[in-house]
C-alpha cells in the first residue's frame, strides 16, 4: 500500500506541475499543491476500486459459466462449485480477486452444509448484485424442484 500511496503522490506532483507549467510558468502555484492533493488521492482511490469491481464481476461471471458448464457435464451443484473454484484458479494463476470467498464457499461445502446458505454467505461477503440474485435465483430453483441447468 505504501507503494501504491508513493506512486499516487509523485503522479499528483508531476500532473500539478505540468498544469502550473502550462498555465502559469512559475513555480509559486506549487504552494497550493498540499491542498489539491487529497482530491487528487481520493480520485485515484475511487478509480482503482471500480476497476477491481469490474474485475471482479468478470470473474464471477466466468465462474458463473463454469458452473454451469460442470452441471451441464453431470455434476451436482455443490460439486459444480467447487470444479469452478478449481477452474477459475487456473484462469487467473496471478490474482483471482475470489479467492478467499471461494475458499470459504468449498471449506463449507466440505462440511456438508445447504448450497444455498453457502452460497448466500458468499453473495453477502462479495457485496456484488450479481451474486446476490444468483443467490436468490439458486434459492427459489432448489425449493421448487426445479431443473438448475435449464
């Protein structure tokens, strides 16, 4: 993080200085940097969580067609999961956003307990729309009988 914070701070001085340049040639609007600053951090700070927001809802969608592909092979939903935990660690081998929310979800499928709180849990700790209605889709489909697959 300390490097990230470095990076934000000489890119804020080197984007103020090339507008003080451009705009004033002297060196005295630098004073005002310190407060400009904090806006500048803060932007930077809100671009950087809506690209790995966006990263993040790719990589439930990939695991959401992992799903289900592995149950239109055969498998059962709680084994379909945790194939698709399986396959999206090979998708991403350098960062997969998920991967402690899909170790909680396969540690407890691994105890046995109902998919559709393990997977509610999952949606409440990704705090994702798409997780939370594909929670509420699996919920209704499993009380009605339905076929998940279709």
């Amino acid at each position: 993080m300390r490097r990230r914070e470095g990076g934000m701070f000489l890119a804020g001085v080197m984007l103020y200085g090339l507008l003080v340049d451009c705009f004033y040639r002297s060196l005295v609007p630098f004073a005002l940097f310190p407060a400009v600053y904090p806006f500048f951090r803060r932007w930077c700070i809100r671009q950087i969580q809506e690209r790995q927001r966006e990263r993040m809802k790719q990589q439930f969608r990939d695991f959401l067609l992992s799903v289900s592909s592995a149950m239109k092979v055969g498998y059962s939903m709680e084994n379909a999961l945790l194939e698709a935990g399986r396959d999206l660690r090979h998708l991403y081998p350098a960062g997969l956003l998920l991967d402690t929310e899909l170790q909680e979800l396969e540690r407890r499928l691994q105890l046995n307990q109902p998919v559709e709180e393990v997977f509610d849990a999952f949606a409440q700790k990704t705090d994702m729309e798409e997780a939370a209605l594909f929670s509420s889709v699996l919920t209704c489909g499993k009380r009605a009988g339905g076929n998940l697959v279709q």
